[in-house]
C-alpha cells in the first residue's frame, strides 16, 4: 500500500471533496473538508480508529490513492459530496450509516413548497404522506446541513412548515386586503420568519405562485450541485429585470449573485470541526426522583452528533428507589438485557467516582466492554468536568456533553409526568 505516498500529497488548503480510492481506482469514501490539507492528514494520525472508527481505519489501510476537487466554499463542499455519494454509493460511506440515518433535503409538492429536513427512516416510511417533490442528499452532518440550510435561506428565502400561505387563511370577510380570482382575503398575518426576513411574503400574500417558484427552482439548482449554471440564470435574469425597468427585482437578483460569489460559511467550517469524529453512537444515563418517591432512570442517544429520541428510553425503577447509584445499576442492567440495540462507543452517566464505578461493575458482570464516562456537575447542576476514559473524552467531548444534557431534560420531564399523574 501507498502509505507514505498517501500521508505526502500536496493537497491545498481551500475547501473542497476528497475522495479515497482502492487499487483498481474504485472509490471507498468520500468526503468534505473546510481544508483538503488538514482534513486529509487527519486519517494518518496514530489513534485513527478511537478517534473515527474501525472500518474507517480499514479503509485507509485498503486505499491506493487519494483525489479531490476544490470547491469556492463549504457550502458547495456539502453539497457536492452528498450528491457524489448518492451517485457512487461508496462502500465505507454506506458502512458508517445506513441511509435510514442520513440526513435529506426535501422539497414538498405544494403549491407553495416548504424546505425541509428530514432523516432517512422519516423520509423511506411516511415518503407519501409527506407529498415530496425533490429529494437532496444523503447528508452526512445533519449539523452540517442545517447550518447550510441556514445560509441558504438567507440568500433564497422560502416557506417553513410554521408559514401558512394567505390563501389557505381566508375566512370569507371582506377586507381592504388583496384579492386573488375574485375573492376577497382578510390581510394575513406574517409568520415569524417574514418578520426577520426569511419568508418572502408566501402567508401575507406578497409574493405570487409564479415568482416562489422561480425561488424554489434556484434552491433546485443549487442542492443538485449547479452553482456556476445557477450564478449564470441570475445574472441572465437581473439583465432581463433591468431591461423591463424592474429595479428592485434587479436590485435583489443582483445581492443574491453576489451573495453566492462570497458566501461566508464560518459556521460550516465551525461544524466541520466538531464533527470531525463521526459515525459514533453515544449513550447516556440518568436517574429522577424527589426523595426516593417516582424515581426513574432514562437512557438517551446521541448518534452522529445528533440527538436520536426515536432510541430514547424511559426505565421505572423497581429497587433502590432512593439510591441514585443502585438506580443506575438497574437502569443500565436492564438497557443491557437489550442485545437487539447496538452497542455505543461510549457509556455516559451522570455523577462522580460512586457512579462510574456502579456501570464498570455492570459492564465486567455482563463481560461488555466499552468506556465509561462521568460528567461532574457544580452545585448549579452544570458539567463542571469529565473524568473516566481520556481518549473517549477528547474525541466526543461535544457528543458526550449533547447526550448527558439530553438525558437530564428527558429525565426531569418523565418524573415530572409520572409524580403528577400520581397526585391526580
């Protein structure tokens, strides 16, 4: 294998997609990176497998050559690897995720579509009911992916699933509002994001079926990867808009070209950083009670750097009720007795030495072997530090921080919930 040859290619430092290939060119996986350099030389460091996984370990000891494409930003970047990950299928892509866990760009059928989200396992059950036009992806880092959403909406801005077009607001009074095939329509109110300039007028009536369309074709254009075809459209458009004497038209297609020439993706770079480690299934514990009365102990998931609630789970406790420690053996005892659910890279629990010892003694009595990580908190009920496994912490800190604050909230609420229907 090229190991060495690999770890000295001069890549830039611009944005862009890599792409790791075997030894008949075939491609294992691709990626994105805020800098091909540093994203790249990332792969060659000693703890690869701690720090991504085992079979993206493999991957680079199986591949024989690296490519890659420079991109203008972080945003094509994204964009550019989901679409060449759906066209390609790369082995390693799919073995890090199965596409029920991406993350996809859906474009509603409507008469005036919304943009939204949605992860695969939403997508592949409800795909009808969701009455779904265009379909994006699949995204890696839903993070990611919503950053660039963000910054999108604010160059195209469109409807959200909160946003009901004016149409569909009238109630038959008349009013001094606008009328459409002559019907009357009370004024509409403006959703939240028209307020701050993310909706274009679609629940107040401002802008027409044709011209939103012509909105939602550019974010066609743009998520399937045209961004020069697109740049092109809207200088050919603002020429046009110019020549029937539509300035403010002009004026708007003009900011939006310019805003894809210099788009400042700094929060892209941002999540690109923290999602470095990827593909790694967090479990966190925690126990509820108010003086040994309706304790219970939930368990939460982060995976990928998200919150995954459809694992969630709720565990009423049946022994110990007022020892958070025995609690927890119970809890994790019982989750363990679960081997249809995955293992997690890491085992997080709420507490100090007392706890983490209580799951090491689960774990050696089961013989599973994973990390165990403690979040201390202050007397305001903050992580004030990690204790336990050192390498675990340094590569999902962020994972491990997401997935303790989740199941403090998810514990609360069910206790809460459960002490109230007790009261009634």
């Amino acid at each position: 294998m090229l190991r060495e040859d690999l770890k000295q290619f001069d890549l830039p430092e611009e944005p862009g997609i890599y792409m790791f290939r075997g030894p008949r060119k075939e491609i294992l996986y691709i990626g994105k990176a805020a800098s091909l350099r540093d994203r790249v030389r990332s792969y060659f460091s000693k703890d690869l497998a701690e720090a991504r996984s085992t079979a993206i370990s493999h991957m680079v000891q199986t591949a024989a050559s690296i490519t890659w494409q420079e991109t203008q930003s972080v945003l094509e970047a994204l964009i550019l690897e989901a679409n060449l990950i759906k066209r390609h299928l790369p082995a390693y892509n799919a073995a890090s995720k199965d596409n029920k866990s991406f993350n996809y760009l859906i474009i509603s059928k409507e008469n005036f579509p919304r943009v939204l989200i949605v992860r695969g396992r939403d997508l592949f059950q409800n795909r009808e009911e969701m009455k779904v036009r265009n379909v994006f992806g699949p995204f890696p880092q839903g993070l990611s992916l919503q950053e660039a959403v963000k910054i999108v909406r604010r160059i195209f801005p469109f409807r959200d699933s909160k946003c009901i077009p004016c149409e569909e607001q009238y109630n038959g009074k008349k009013d001094e509002g606008r009328k459409d095939e002559g019907r009357t329509f009370v004024r509409c109110k403006p959703c939240f994001s028209r307020q701050i300039g993310l909706c274009p007028g679609v629940c107040t009536g401002e802008v027409t079926r044709e011209e939103y369309a012509q909105t939602i074709w550019h974010i066609t254009q743009l998520f399937s990867g045209n961004f020069r075809g697109l740049k092109r459209q809207l200088t050919k458009e603002m020429k046009a808009a110019a020549r029937a004497e539509d300035f403010e038209l002009a004026e708007r297609l003009r900011r939006q070209c310019s805003a894809l020439e210099h788009i400042k993706d700094v929060s892209l770079i941002k999540q690109e950083k923290v999602s470095a480690g990827g593909g790694a299934r967090i479990e966190a514990f925690d126990i509820a009670h108010t003086s040994g009365t309706e304790t219970v102990g939930v368990m939460t998931v982060v995976d990928n750097g998200e919150a995954y609630k459809a694992a969630y789970r709720k565990f009423k406790i049946k022994t110990a009720t007022n020892d958070d420690t025995k609690a927890l053996s119970e809890a994790l005892s019982r989750r363990l007795g679960h081997p249809e659910w995955p293992l997690p890279r890491v085992f997080v629990v709420d507490g100090s030495i007392g706890q983490m010892r209580a799951a090491e003694r689960v774990l050696k009595q089961v013989g599973v072997v994973v990390p165990i990580v403690g979040v201390v908190k202050n007397e305001f009920h903050k992580p004030e530090r990690l204790i336990g496994d050192k390498r675990a912490i340094e590569a999902y800190e962020r994972d491990i921080l997401l997935a303790n604050n989740e199941a403090h909230r998810f514990g609360i609420a069910y206790h809460r919930k459960r002490r109230a229907r007790r009261m009634i």
